[in-house]
C-alpha cells in the first residue's frame, strides 16, 4: 500500500507538471528544477543535470528520459511506468480537447500572440538559468574550455550534440581534474 | 495499429539528440506514409508549440489522434516512449552502480559543463527567434540587414519578464503564464 501511494505520487507530480510545461524542453527542464528538486527534493540539481546530459545520447524525446531516469531513481521500473503515464496523460488530454477546432486554433492571431510572449518568457527564464548553471558547473579551467568548446560547435557549426557529448567523455576521461570533491 | 505501433517506436528511436530532430523524421514517416499532409503536420508543429508538454511527444499524440482518435493517440504516446524507456531502464542501472567510481565522476563533471554550453546556445537560438521578425520563415538574417528585422517590442517585454523574475524570483510556471499575458497585450490588443 505504501508503495501503491509512492507510485501514484510519481504519476501525479508529472501529470500536474505536464499541465503546466509551457516552452518546450529547456523550459520544463526549469520547472523540474524548481519543483522536483527544490520543493519535493527527489534529487539533486547536480543529479538533475547529470540525467539531463545522459538524455542527450539517449534515443528518444530528452526531457521524457529525464522523467524516465527521476522515476527510476523514487521507484525503480515500476516509477518509470507512473512518470511516464503521468508525462504523456496531459498530452492525450490538451489534444483530445484542442483537435477538434485544430485549423482554426494554429490559425488564430490570438494562438501566435501567446506563443510569442512565453516564448519572451522563456528567454529571460533560460538567460537566468544559464548564469545559475554556470555558476554551479563551471569550477576549473577545463569545464570553461569545454563549455566554451560546447557552445561553439552546438552554435555555430551546427555539430550534432551526440557527437559534443562523445567528445566531452573523451576530454573529460583524459583531462578532468575531480580532485576534493 | 501495428503499423502504427512500430512507426512511432521507430520515431522513438531515431529521435537521438531533442525535439527538433523529431520533425524531419516524423515527415519521412507519418508524411510520406500520407497519414497527414505537410501543411497539417506544420499545423500541428506550431499548436504543439503553443501547448503544454514536450513538443515532440504532442506533435506524435497529435497525429495519433488524427489519425484514430484517442485510441491511437494514446498508443502513438506509448508507442514513442517505449525505445526510451528500455534505454533509459538500462543506463539507470549502470548509472547506480557507477556512479561513485572515479572515471564515472570525471565523465559527467565534464558533461556538465556541456550542458552549460547547450543552455547558452539554445538560449541564443531561443533569443533569435524572439527578437528577429521572420526567422521562422526562414528569411536569411546577417550583419548585413539585421536590423530590418528587429522587433523592438518582443526586446521591451524581454526586459520586463527578466526584471520582474530578477525581483520576485518564484516558480517559473508563473511567469511564462504572465509571458502569456503580455504576448496578448502587445501583439494581439
């Protein structure tokens, strides 16, 4: 019974969550940043960014995997099926509501209106969050060089991320310096 | 359906690498399959975008229901999980088991700060579209003619949303609501 109830809190976190994800996944990276480790402490932010670089070489939508790997870590397999089924229940929802009038819902000025301001929201969030995560991340000249390096190839060549990742493992496997932590 | 189930899997698993590498695939499957035509699929691109939830797994529930209605919307959900779900089972596992080892250490120290390097781009790609009138329809924006295409009052409400968020701090739920808010006031009143 005591897991039954851990199990549906997982699937209710997501579910409400999901109600709530505006802005694609940076920004519910975010949400998952303020709820699930600041409010319920399910993991660290350091935990939470691990998932999220993991998620990136991982087949599949990335913040679903994020949500996969939190549920795994409160409850196992059987969590991963109740973060999932919370992750997609809101989806199924909004869209049995919304599909019906689906033409004239991309089509009206007021839909384009809103997008453009979360979308304005969603830059200051993300400007914010980039400082914080810096801040956090960035402790030896390495972690700036590859960082820097990240940026530039992700920016401006255009260089899919699996293969910045497998980079990073390589450099990070040679270079890194974990010493006093 | 088992059509269905397998494309969507398939969708799932050549998704390496976020929601916008779902796109091209999902137009070499459900569009070329003629499940929906491509202007429908751009529609459900940009509705996708304007609701909740991770984008591609609306666009996939989405065409779903389009297609059977909330059956397969349903299974197209599950269908697109179910590669990430294995993956994911499998590299959690790993993951516990190694994760105090030293190398393991090093390894995610560094991909952290990859991480910081993908927030930043993503957060200028994020600026790009926001600022600039016509990216999305793919107009060419260099030094050359930039400043054509800036949209001064998406700058304004830029600035507000980050003093507000600078100043009350708080869950960031509420000011993409406000983000909301004042995309009404400024583009559609």
């Amino acid at each position: 019974m005591k897991k039954f109830r851990e199990l549906f809190e997982i699937f209710f976190v997501f579910l409400r969550l999901g109600f709530v994800s505006f802005g694609g996944g940076l920004a519910i990276f975010k949400i998952y940043t303020d709820e699930l480790v600041k409010k319920k402490n399910y993991l660290t932010e350091e935990e939470l960014l691990n998932f999220y670089a993991i998620s990136q070489t991982i087949p599949g939508i990335i913040i679903v995997n994020v949500a996969l790997f939190i549920g795994n870590k409160k409850g196992g397999f059987l969590g991963m099926l109740a973060a999932m089924l919370g992750v997609i229940t809101p989806s199924i929802i909004i869209i049995s509501i919304i599909a019906a009038n689906l033409k004239q819902f991309a089509q009206y000025k007021i839909t384009h209106a809103i997008f453009k301001g979360i979308n304005m929201s969603i830059c200051s969030v993300i400007t914010i969050m980039s400082y914080d995560i810096i801040k956090k991340n960035l402790t030896n000249v390495l972690g700036w060089i590859i960082a820097i390096g990240a940026f530039i190839a992700l920016f401006f060549l255009n260089i899919p991320i699996y293969i910045v990742v497998l980079a990073t493992i390589i450099v990070s496997l040679l270079w890194m310096d974990c010493e006093g932590e | 359906m088992i059509e269905e189930i397998l494309t969507f899997m398939y969708v799932g698993l050549m998704a390496i690498g976020g929601g916008l590498v779902t796109i091209p695939i999902l137009i070499q499957t459900v569009v070329e399959k003629g499940w929906i035509t491509l202007e429908e699929f751009y529609n459900i691109v940009s509705i996708s975008e304007a609701t909740p939830g991770p984008i591609g797994l609306n666009i996939s529930t989405y065409i779903g229901y389009a297609r059977g209605g909330i059956l397969l919307a349903i299974i197209a959900s599950i269908s697109l999980i179910i590669p990430s779900f294995i993956f994911v089972y499998i590299v959690a596992r790993a993951y516990n088991k190694y994760k105090e080892n030293k190398y393991v250490k090093k390894v995610f120290k560094g991909l952290r700060a990859t991480v910081a390097g993908l927030i930043v781009s993503t957060a200028l790609g994020m600026y790009k579209i926001v600022v600039f009138n016509g990216v999305e329809e793919n107009i060419e924006i260099g030094f050359s003619n930039f400043y054509k295409y800036i949209d001064y009052l998406s700058i304004l409400g830029i600035v507000i949303l980050f003093a507000l968020q600078l100043k009350f701090k708080g869950n960031v739920i509420k000011y993409i609501f406000i983000g909301g808010i004042i995309g009404i006031l400024f583009y559609y009143i």
